[in-house]
C-alpha cells in the first residue's frame, strides 16, 4: 500500500474539500444526501441537497429548503441528521452527523437569504409547498416565473417560506476505496477536539 496521510491529515484535506465545494457545482461534494428521521413514520427519509456553506471553525455544514419541507418537520421532531457525501474519481466516501439548528427568521437566515441568488429564491415561491398533493404533473411555481428570474421586489414573497439548515458535525467517517484494500477512518467530536481512529472497512 501506499503511504497514508496521518489522521490529521485527512481530516485537514477533508474540511478543504467540504469548505470549496459550496461554490464548485461540478464537484461532488457540491450535491450530497441528507438524512433524517421521518416524524411522520419514524423511517430515515433521504433526499439530495445542496451543500452551502461548510465552516471548519465551527463545525457546520449548511444547505437551504423551503420551511414548508418535510424535511423541516423532521428536524424539528429529532434534530439529529446525516450526511452523504460520495466521490467515484476518488474512490472516497465520507458520512458526517450531527445536530441540525432551523434559521427561519432569524440573521443567519437574513444573511443567507440575501446571499442567495434570484435564480434560487425562486423557488420558494412555490404554491403550494413542497408534498401537496397535485391533481397532476402541474408546475408550482407563478406562471410568470417559469421562464425567467425573479426580480428582487417579486423574490420577497418567498422569504417567509426560506429556511436554513445549520448542522453542527459530531462525527465524521471516511470510507477509501483502494483495490488492495479499503482502509476506513472515523473521528469523533470529544467536546475539545477531534479524535481519529482506524475502523475495519
């Protein structure tokens, strides 16, 4: 095998990797799965979001929904979530949990809100919200939003449905693919800093 970083190595390359993703579509990373516990049954509900903001210092990961999502309700009723992040060029799969925080109508949400691009915003103009049942495959959105943008002034209406997901990491496990061998990596949150140990694969 190949020389392996040190576990503190892997984690610094790691946060690296999850603090550029936010603003590289086409990585990876960009895209990964969140999961909750489902209030309404009890069952892991998954779904595929996009990464925002990943803050080392703090250990937060942040991705934006509608407040009317299950997903919200979820959070709600058992904050603990899940992350998936996978990357088949590098053979690298990494799950991170912890403890989700709601920012609705709050600065952080304020921040993000504007932060945001129009083209974004327009989805939480939506009506009705998101698991209404439809009569059929018809679109959401206001018929005069389907084609374009929203202007600043038409984008305000769904600032009240916006909200933010701040995830607060407590354990983060890293999965490498390697023909001779797969080779795993867990770390865990002790209160003052992270502490690495190898796992069976």
């Amino acid at each position: 095998m190949r020389d392996v970083p040190l576990p503190e190595e892997q984690l610094d390359q790691l946060w690296s990797r999850l603090e550029s993703a936010p603003d590289r579509a086409s990585d990876p990373f960009h895209t990964p799965v969140l999961g909750t516990v489902q209030a309404v049954d009890g069952l892991c509900g998954l779904r595929t979001v996009v990464l925002r903001r990943a803050e080392r210092a703090l250990r937060r990961l942040v991705c934006h929904t509608d407040a009317r999502s299950s997903k919200v309700a979820d959070l709600a009723a058992s904050p603990q979530a899940s992350w998936l992040f996978y990357d088949r060029a590098a053979r690298l799969q990494v799950r991170v949990s912890g403890t989700v925080q709601l920012h609705i109508d709050d600065e952080l949400a304020d921040v993000q809100w504007h932060a945001s691009r129009l083209s974004s915003r327009r989805c939480y103009l939506a009506r009705p919200g998101p698991g209404a049942t439809l009569d059929g495959p018809a679109l959401t959105l206001p018929a005069e939003l389907v084609d374009r943008a929203p202007l600043e002034e038409e984008a305000a209406a769904g600032r009240d449905h916006f909200a933010v997901l701040a995830c607060t990491v407590d354990a983060i496990d890293c999965l490498i693919l390697q023909y001779q061998g797969h080779r795993r990596l867990h770390f865990a949150w002790d209160g003052e800093c992270w502490q690495a140990r190898w796992l069976a694969p």
